[in-house]
C-alpha cells in the first residue's frame, strides 16, 4: 500500500492508496507548526492513525508539492508554503517512517496519476494538462516520466505564445499561462467588454450559455490559445494522448469540443490521427492524492 501525500498552501491531505484506489484518507493544516520538522511529525502521527485504521503496512511514500525537484527531493523555497528555506521533505519522511520516499511537483504527480489511475492508463507517451489558476504540464516519453537536467521539466505554462503579450506572472510576457489559466480567461473576458464582473470560470460559462457575446468570445480565444500550445507541444515529444485536468477542461461544449476541432487543425500533418485529446477521469477529490501515490510507484 502507497502513502500519497499531496502539500497545499494552507492543508496537505494525506491518502492510503490500495491498487487503484484511495482507502483512506486525512488532511492536515500545512500552516501553523513551529518549523518543517513539527510538520513532519504531524504527517507521521496522521499516517499512524490511517495505518491503524486499515491495518496494512506501507510499502512507499509518494509527496506532490509546490517547487518540488524529483531529482534532489527538496522542496524548493516555494513562495505559497510556510518555508522560506528548501525542505528536503522526501528524506524526512522517508526517515520517520522507514520506507522509500519520492517528492515531484504537483503537475508531474498528476501526469504520473493519470498515467497509473487515470485517463492515460497504459499511455507510454502521454501529456498532461492542468487548467487551473496556472497552467501546469507533466510529459512521459517512452514510459517514462521527463525530468529534464535539472528536475524541472514540462513547464508548457510559460512557453510564450504571443512576444510582448500579457505579463505573466514567471515575470515575462506572453506565456500560454497568462491566456488560458482562470486568470487569463477573467482577462479575456474583461478584454472582450463583458459586463460582468465574474471571478470564476464557471460565471463565464454559465453567461456564454446565456448567450452573451463576450463570455462566447472568451471561450473561442481560450481553445484558439490552447489548441496552438497543445500542437506545439505535440511537436516536442510526440504523444498518444493529451489529458486535460481541472475545471476549465469540463466546459464540454464551449471548450472541448471547438478545442478538439482546432487542435486538429492547427496539427502538423505527421501527427494527424495519431494523437487525442481527453479529460481527466479521476474523481475530483482523489486526483492530487493518486497523483501524488503514483510518485510513489516509480
Ligand atoms: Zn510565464
């Protein structure tokens, strides 16, 4: 049985995976302990807890965490964790509780959790999306899982998709992230002269069904912006399969549809036909906690 641990800004949840499945499940604040030991500790003393409740031993620990390297298993000086120095968190869980740990950032634990759980399930060359507040990616070639030789691999958010375009927040301009994240879908909207003033993607959507031209607009944009990254990106590694996840991907209608016409479009012919595009399958709830266990499998 796999620990996955999935570390948030304000709670980290933590899960007992058996084969496909969470089997139980805990969350802790990530705010309010005296240091990164004392949040270690609780995460020992919340597992213990789980161990006793199912009965079953742990055979690995797998962490997904903001600014996390795979390679070093430190958790780089994230600006949205307590922190403020590297916290080599994969030793000190594996330490504490005496089996092997993997820590990998939270986009390579969710392409790793769609490849083990999920939509790409069998898919050796695989890219997943994450459409959220940013824009996160997680890329696995020939069965493997991209690293890159620094750890720090797949970052399709901030590749530039329009020179001296919108400030991202990486510092430079023109990221896809600052196009097609909720942030970028607010500034399109508000681009386009929408008379809402919405603070979610949910809004948009509910007024591009309500026919309103700007919320419609919005969502062209969005899936042109998208559809370009995602052909560029299939140009680096040459998937099977792209996984999109998160919210903005369940507007089936305004986005996935158009968004699969254009992709095919904007496709380099040596790919056409020989890639898909797909929504994440796993339940909402579990998806950070899979993802994390599946670090845990490598
Ligand atoms: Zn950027």
């Amino acid at each position: 049985m796999i620990l996955g641990i999935d570390i948030g800004g304000t709670s980290s949840k933590l899960g007992l995976v058996h084969e496909d499945k969470v089997i139980a499940r805990a969350r802790i604040a990530t705010l309010g302990h005296a240091d990164d030991h004392a949040f270690a500790d609780a995460l020992v003393r919340e597992t213990a807890r789980l161990t006793t409740e199912t009965g079953r031993p742990i055979t690995a620990i797998g962490i997904g965490a903001p600014n996390a390297n795979q390679l070093t298993g430190i958790i780089e000086m994230a600006p949205n964790l307590p922190w403020k120095h590297d916290v080599p968190l994969a030793r000190m869980m594996s330490d504490r509780i005496g089996v092997p740990a993997t820590l990998g950032n939270d986009a390579n634990a969710a392409a790793l959790g769609e490849w083990r759980y999920g939509a790409g399930r069998g898919i050796d060359d695989l890219i997943v999306v994450t459409l959220g507040t940013g824009v996160g990616s997680g890329f696995i070639v020939n069965g493997r899982l991209v690293l890159g030789s620094a750890g720090n691999a797949g970052e399709l958010g901030h590749a530039i998709l329009q020179p001296e375009g919108r400030a991202c927040t990486c510092g430079r301009k023109g990221c896809l992230e600052a196009y097609v994240s909720i942030r970028g879908m607010l500034a399109t909207y508000a681009e386009e002269g929408g008379a809402a003033n919405p603070t979610d993607v949910k809004t948009i959507a509910d007024l591009a069904h309500a026919g309103e031209s700007a919320a419609i607009a919005c969502f062209q944009r969005t899936t042109e912006w998208l559809s370009i990254g995602l052909a560029n990106a299939v140009c680096a590694t040459g998937p099977k399969r792209i996984v999109l996840f998160g919210g903005i991907a369940r507007n089936g209608d305004l986005l996935m549809a158009p968004l699969r016409e254009r992709f095919h479009a904007n496709l380099l012919n040596i790919y056409q036909g020989r890639v898909d595009l797909t929504v994440s399958a796993l339940p909402d709830d579990d998806a950070a906690l899979l993802g994390a266990a599946a670090l845990g499998t490598l």
